[in-house]
C-alpha cells in the first residue's frame, strides 16, 4: 500500500497535538506538538510553533520549536527556524535564516 499524505491548507489552524504514520505537509498553522513516523513539510506561508519528533523535516516556511529528526532536517532558502535541531544530517541552503543550536553527534534512527 503507498503512504498517505496529509495537507493541512492554508485556511486551518490546529491547536494540539498532530501524531500519525502519514506524511504530513503544511500549509496552514499548527500550535502545539507534532510526532510523526513519516515525513513533515512545512510549505512557505506554512507556521508551525510546536516541538517536532519526525523521520524527516522540511521547511520553506517558518518554525518555532524544538525538532528531532531521525533522518534530515532541510532548511530550504526563505524559510525561517527558530529552536534547536538534532539529526544525523542536516541541511541549510543559502537563504535559509536558523536561530538555535544543532545536534548531529547523534544516532536517532537506532533508537
């Protein structure tokens, strides 16, 4: 069966806890916490203000949180982060404006 995706449009706001084995990409907001065996985009124009636990991160929009990443964190140029990060790899392209500290000395997909 091939994995399922979850849109969260520009016109919602959840206020909660976001957790599922779908990939999840934003558009919209989310305030609170997100965990998830998958994948999370936040797409430009997309907020989230919430302490992340994921395989895998992508962000062109803005974050504010701690994120956790047992495979990459992606900050793609325009995006705006503000919190720590922690994965076994990281990228930031140019453009891409990060406030925090970054963790890699770790091996999270073992845990």
């Amino acid at each position: 069966m091939a994995p399922s995706e979850c849109t969260i449009g520009p016109g919602i706001a959840i206020n909660g806890r976001v957790s599922g084995d779908e990939e999840v990409v934003v558009f919209g907001s989310i305030e609170g916490t997100i965990a998830l065996e998958s994948k999370l985009t936040v797409e430009e124009g997309g907020t989230v203000v919430a302490d992340i636990d994921v395989d895998a991160v992508v962000i062109r929009g803005q974050v504010n949180g701690e994120v956790v990443a047992r495979q990459t964190v992606e900050l793609l140029d325009g995006c705006l982060v503000t919190g720590n990060l922690r994965a076994p790899r990281i990228i930031i392209e140019e453009g891409a404006r990060f406030q925090g500290n970054i963790d890699m000395d770790v091996d999270l997909a073992a845990q």
